[in-house]
C-alpha cells in the first residue's frame, strides 16, 4: 500500500509528560501562594476592585537563568518597595512566535544552536519559574503551544496571547480553561475587534483536545475564565496607548459587556519597535492613570539589564542580561519608570 501519512516527518522523539516533569520539579507550598495570591489580586485590579495598578516587566524572552533571577531580585526589591500602589509580575517568555524563522525561545532550542531539545527547554522552564517563586515575584508568560500550560501553568499568574494567535480558536479555547487570568492583544495592524470577541469567547464554556497530566489525549471541558480582558499593543505604524484609543476601547468593551479593565503594552507597536520609546508610552500612560481613569489596569515594559537587544553567536557567549530578541530598556531606565508610574497611582 502506498504510504500517505506522515510523509514531512523525520521522526517521532517520545517526550516527558507534565506528571514527570511536575514530580521532577514540584511545586512548592510558597510559591503555589504567590501564584495563588497574586492571581486574586490581579482578578480584583482588572474589576476596580483594587486600586492599585499592574506592572508586568522583564525580558522579551528568557536565555539565561543567572541573568534571570539577578533581574528578579532586582524587580522583587521594587515590589516590596511600592506593594501599597503595584503588583509587579516578571515577564518570564519561554515561547517565542516568528514571523518567518528565528530562535523559537527556551523551551524549543535551550542550547541556542538548533538542536531543538524541547525536553530539556521544558525542564529549564519550570526550574527557572520555581527559583523567581522563591525569590518572592509572580510570573507572566505567554502560551503559544497549547500542550506548554500543563507543564507549567501551576507556576503562572498572568498569560498573554499574542497579536498572531488572538483570532485562533484553539487558543481562546485554551485560555477558556486557564487559571489565571489572560490578555488577548489586538491584532497586528491595531485592530481592537479581534481581541474583544476573544476576550468574549474565552469567557464561555468549550470542550475541545488536549492532553492530560498522563500524557494521554483527552477531551478538555471548560467553564469559561470571567478574568480575560483586552492587551493593546498598537498596530501598524500607529499606537494606541493615548486617551482617545483607550475611550474607544472603553467603548467596544462596554458594548460587548466586558466590565475587565485594559492593559497597555508600552512595547511592540506602542513604541515603533524602538524599545527606547517604551518611555514615551508609559509617560502618557502615567498621564492618564493620575488623571483619574479606572479603565487602565496596567502596563506591559520589556526591559532587561542590559539595554537593547544582541544575536546569539556561536561559539561566542551572549553578553550578560541583554535580550536575544526585541530591544529592551535597561536597569536604571526600568527602576525609574516603575518609580513615575507608581508615583501616578491614587489609591
């Protein structure tokens, strides 16, 4: 008979199910209350029931663990600083969609050098998401596959979707069963509607495939997660952080009877693709916030400690705390923006 299946695969590698690598990597009591914790406080800013403002700040993807939990301890130094008016979550993305090709992010090339073991990419993860648990900081990710969330979902507080994979049913689907709370993006030329009707079909109940703890395929049903709510992160060639893109927001929002407050991402096409104009957004987001709005929950910073962005290079060691992929502001810029925009906050 002639072969008609699986003809473009090379081979099947078999892979370590979530239950292995969560008994390999338990979760520990603490840090299963900072995501807890840190999920109720998040659930009652984004419905106004907080005051305070959320800070989500780190690296546009992570690479490598000392420089991550160095950024941690720094990051955790200003949540214990300003907890009264913040809650500050580390950016912590292991998965990274392309446009064409490029370095997919740790989970998928740990080694930075193609050879793509996504078991061991899986393994440094959760190891790295369980360290800054200890440091005392919630984590933010974004999910990209949607078999990742059960190798390491138990360890996040907030989860973006992407521009790319807002309009994806599979992934409103996921997001319908997550548990914490998730930000769809506007699509990539600015467009809001997307995002809000998967923000609308993430809080309703779906069944769909998916894998379980065992590593067995099952069929996963959902009750809808109530805490989902719209990430605006500009379009092509035009922001959409200032107060007439928010007031339109606020619009779409209110007619599709979603009440969850927004957050801005000061990055990507809020800032042109130029990291040093993160500033420029977050300024007259700060604006805004001290000017009274309660539609805007918070902020989005890629920031690192080291400023702007470097190529992976082997055989050459990548400098020190400075991102792999999209341009981040460095240490003191980060310290001095989180400073101005807790400063906006009246509680």
């Amino acid at each position: 008979m002639e072969l008609t299946d699986n003809l473009n695969i090379v081979q099947f590698k078999p892979l370590i199910t979530p239950e292995q690598l969560k008994e390999k990597l338990p979760l520990t009591d603490e840090t299963a209350h900072i995501a807890a914790e840190s999920r109720r406080l998040l659930q009652a800013i984004l419905t106004n029931e907080d005051r305070r403002r959320i800070v989500i700040a780190g690296p546009c993807s992570l690479h490598d663990k000392e420089a991550s939990y160095d950024y941690a301890r720094r990051l955790k130094n200003l949540q214990d600083k300003f907890a009264k008016k913040l809650l500050i979550i580390m950016r912590t993305y292991f998965e990274k969609p392309r446009t064409t090709i490029g370095w997919k992010g740790m989970i998928y090339d740990p080694y930075l050098d193609g050879s793509y073991d996504i078991e061991e990419g899986l393994i440094r993860a959760r190891d790295i998401l369980l360290e800054i648990g200890k440091i005392g900081l919630p984590c933010a990710t974004e999910f990209l596959d949607p078999i990742v969330p059960q190798y390491l979902a138990d360890l996040i507080s907030w989860v973006a979707i992407g521009a790319r994979t807002t309009e994806s049913q599979i992934h409103r689907q996921m997001a319908s069963g997550l548990s914490m709370p998730v930000g769809f993006k506007n699509s990539t030329d600015g467009n809001l509607t997307a995002a809000v009707d998967a923000v609308s079909a993430a809080t309703s109940a779906h069944s769909f495939l998916g894998i379980g703890r065992d590593g067995q395929v099952i069929i996963a049903e959902t009750r809808g997660n109530k805490f989902c709510h719209l990430v605006m992160r500009g379009g092509a060639d035009c922001p959409n952080y200032e107060a007439e893109y928010v007031a339109f927001a606020g619009v779409l929002l209110k007619k599709a009877k979603i009440s969850n407050g927004i957050i801005i991402d000061c990055s990507h096409a809020n800032s042109y693709k130029d990291y040093r104009l993160q500033r420029d957004a977050l300024l007259d987001i700060a604006g805004q916030i001290k000017g009274g709005t309660n539609l805007i929950a918070g902020v989005m910073l890629e920031s690192f400690i080291t400023a702007g962005s470097q190529k992976p290079a082997k055989p050459e060691k990548p400098a020190y705390g400075q991102s792999l992929t999209d341009g981040c502001i460095g240490w003191e810029e980060t310290e001095e923006l989180i400073n101005i925009f807790a400063d906006a906050v009246r509680l």
